[in-house]
C-alpha cells in the first residue's frame, strides 16, 4: 500500500463541496483535512503497490469540479 498527500487548490467556495465529493465519490481518499496557505484542502490516499499515482490524480481527482490546482507529496515511510 502507498500513502500520497494531495494538496488541492479549489474555486472561492467551494472548498468544503469539493471535500465532500472527494470523500463520496472517490474510494482511495482517506481523509480530507481543511488547510491553511497556497492551497484550501490535503488528501489522504491510500492506493494499491500497482496503482499509477499519475493515472489516480489526473482521472480521479483533478476531474472533480471545483479543483483549481493540485501537489502531490508521495511517502516514503511512516514512522510510529
């Protein structure tokens, strides 16, 4: 399993609809964190070892509406 955080930059607004989309409609999102700074919302996702981390972002969450922009941190280790 790989864990990326996904910073996301949305419309005036609309922040709090795209969190719910994100949450309702696509089933890799974890969590949906309202953010302060450059971007309004982080996402938590978790995705499969073979999933394409390019292929998740661009077909399933830059296609949501409301979504300006979006940054992507990919994991590496969680520690505990």
């Amino acid at each position: 399993m790989q864990t990326i955080f996904i910073m996301v930059k949305c419309d005036l607004g609309k922040a709090y609809v795209v969190a719910n989309k994100a949450i309702e409609m696509v089933e890799n999102v974890s969590e949906v964190y309202s953010i302060s700074g450059k971007y309004d919302l982080m996402m938590k996702c978790y995705l499969s070892e073979d999933m394409d981390i390019g292929h998740f972002v661009n077909e399933q969450i830059q296609t949501l509406p409301h979504i300006k922009d979006t940054f992507t941190m990919i994991t590496f280790k969680a520690f505990a």
